[in-house]
C-alpha cells in the first residue's frame, strides 16, 4: 500500500500583508507628530524611521520620497483614516446628499470640514511655509489647493441643483466663497490665534455659508459660547 504524499499548504500573505499596513501606520503616525512639532524642514525620514521603529531604507521603499510620505500624511489626516474608501462614498457625504434643503446640508458640511481642518491644519500650515523653498512640496501643496477647489466645485454644483438659494447667485460663486472659507488660513486665525474651538468654528462657518449662499438660511445655528437672552 502506498503512502499519500503530504499535501501541501497553500501560502497566506495575509499576515504579511496586515504586518506591512500596520507599520505604514506607524510611520505615517511618527511623520505626522513629526511635522507638527518640527514643521516640514526640520522632519527628517531619519528621525521618522527612529520614532517609528523602522530604517529610514524602509521609508523609502515603502514611499519613495519624502515628500510622498508627508502626501501619505495629509490623505490620512483629511480623511481620518487609510480605509480605500472615496470620499463621495463616505457616511458624512451620503448624509449631506441626502439633506432635503441647502440650509441643512451647509450644516452638515460645515461640520465635517471643521473636523478635518481640526485634523489636517497643522500639517497644512507645514506644507504651505515649506512650499516655495522645497519644489517637492510645493507641488504637493499645489495639488492640496487643487483638490480642495475639487471638491469645492463639486459640492457648489450640488448645492445649486438643491435650490433655495440666494437669487443671482451661481456655481462660480458657490464654489469661491466655500473654498475661501474652509481655507486653513481662515482655521488658523479663528482656531489657532484666537482660541475658538472646533464647535465655535463649525457654527460660524455653518452662520457664514447659509448667509452667503442661501435665499432663506433660517434661524442661524447658536455657537456653544452664546448665551440665553433670556
């Protein structure tokens, strides 16, 4: 009687594979922290690598350059995570498509923008300070100004579909007083200098946007400082 080889085990890659993204968040985490103590100049990959636990070698195998690490960074920071996930496919977007008035969805959108400036201003203002010194990343924040118009453009579009907005005014518009005012320039001198917190800047800038875009905004949206007249 003749002995059955033994089968052979087929390879899983998924260990190696949950090890790899689990030490790409660790260097993401490490540049980010990074580059808001330091600023751009001043993060070396070196001193990444050592706050990561990994070889500078590493980093750049695993990103290429630096400035493509610090882009890794930002993706990470305005969206809250590495999950593939489009943005137009997200939770808070659906939500905001799903808003019947466009009073309502300036709410909701100024909401989820004060959570990502919360998130990414620090690590703009780096990338913006560093970016007519170093052509690397003033490509990078080029692309940062042109993705933002993106989305800006698209949600100005969306928004004139809705209706109930202020007479004479078009998707140009729209789309210009959005993309000034969720500018980290305005975060920083709102949040940054003046000591608002994340809520303070959200309702002001729900209060502007409706103000500025809508036929009838509504009764505004009360800052969590505003006291009862009453």
């Amino acid at each position: 009687m003749s002995e059955r080889a033994p089968r052979r085990r087929g390879y899983d890659a998924s260990g190696r594979q949950e090890k790899a993204r689990t030490t790409r968040r660790a260097v993401v985490a490490a540049a980010q922290e990074l580059i808001e103590e330091r600023g751009y100049a001043a993060t070396t990959v070196a001193a990444v690598a050592s706050r990561a636990g990994v070889s500078a070698d590493s980093i750049y195998k695993g990103f290429g350059t630096k400035a493509a690490l610090i882009k890794a960074v930002f993706d990470v920071v305005i969206a809250g995570d590495d999950e593939a996930v489009p943005v137009s496919e997200r939770p808070e977007v659906q939500r905001i498509i799903e808003a019947p008035s466009a009073a309502e969805k300036l709410l909701l959108y100024a909401e989820g923008a004060a959570l990502r400036a919360e998130r990414s201003a620090l690590v703009q203002i780096a990338v913006r300070d560093s970016a007519s010194s170093d052509e690397p990343i003033g490509e990078l924040w080029r692309t940062i100004q042109e993705q933002r118009l993106n989305g800006a453009t698209m949600f100005a579009q969306h928004l004139f579909g809705t209706g109930g907005l202020r007479e004479g005014i078009g998707v140009d518009e729209i789309r210009d007083v959005v993309w000034a005012c969720i500018s980290v320039e305005v975060y920083d001198l709102l949040v940054l200098q003046r000591g608002w917190s994340r809520e303070d800047y959200a309702t002001w800038l729900a209060r502007t946007l409706t103000a500025s875009i809508c036929a009838d905004p509504g009764p505004p949206p009360r800052r969590d400082s505003d006291s009862d007249p009453t």
